[in-house]
C-alpha cells in the first residue's frame, strides 16, 4: 500500500470504535451507569485512572461508577483521535471541556474487540487546568 491510501482494515476499526466509543459518550452524558460500567472488560486487569481515583478491575470501576457524580451534559469533545493497533485493538485519546472544571479534560482508553463488541480494557483520565 503506498503512502496516502487507506487501509480497509484500518478504516473499518476506527469506523466501529467510533460507534462504541459514541455510545460511551451517550451513556455517560446521560449518566446511564448499568452501560457505561458493561462498557469495561469484565477482567480484574481492567485498570481505570481518573481525577481522583485509581480503579483496578471490573468490581471497582462499577462500584467507582455507581458512587461517582455524574458528567456535566455539557461537556463537549474538542479532539478525538482514534489509533487502530490492528484489527482487534485501538486507542481512543479525546480532548474534552466540561462546564463544571476549569481547563481542558484530557482521557485515553484502550479498546478490546471481545465477543460482545468493543470493550475498554484499561482509561485514564486528567484535566490540565490553567
């Protein structure tokens, strides 16, 4: 493939990651947690690093979620990139504001293909404030 084509294979991950990780924003803007916490590996190597907290496994990034304060509805994302690392595995880095915290909220998330479709295995999230 020479420089400037596109990958098939590539555009069809970042095309369903897209989708999942739209779905996620969807959940979390509407606080829906049964969702945003299926959105997670079920694994007890499924590590999520927040503002605040460091969750390591399934059990804890549910019990995290279901006590946590839910996102604004007016956070917007200002910068997403999505980097396929093959058929079965992306990176999702956003950019993203939030009415409610000062400065610019930064999140990454690694996604899985599993049998029940895309998954996080691993997040982080952080906020440069001025």
């Amino acid at each position: 493939m020479s420089a400037g084509e596109s990958d098939p294979s590539r555009t069809a991950v970042v095309g369903e990651v897209t989708a999942a990780f739209e779905c996620y924003e969807d959940a979390l803007i509407r606080n829906d947690v049964a969702l945003l916490n299926d959105f997670f590996l079920h694994r007890d190597d499924t590590v999520r690093y927040g503002t605040r907290e460091q969750c390591y496994g399934h059990a804890a990034i549910s019990a995290w979620r279901n006590a946590a304060t839910p996102v604004a509805t007016g956070r917007r994302i200002l910068r997403r990139v999505i980097a396929p690392l093959g058929s079965d595995v992306a990176c999702v880095s956003t950019e993203f504001s939030d009415p409610s915290t000062p400065g610019i909220g930064r999140q990454s998330q690694t996604w899985l293909r599993t049998p029940q479709g895309w998954k996080i295995a691993a997040a982080h999230v952080s906020m440069v404030v001025p």
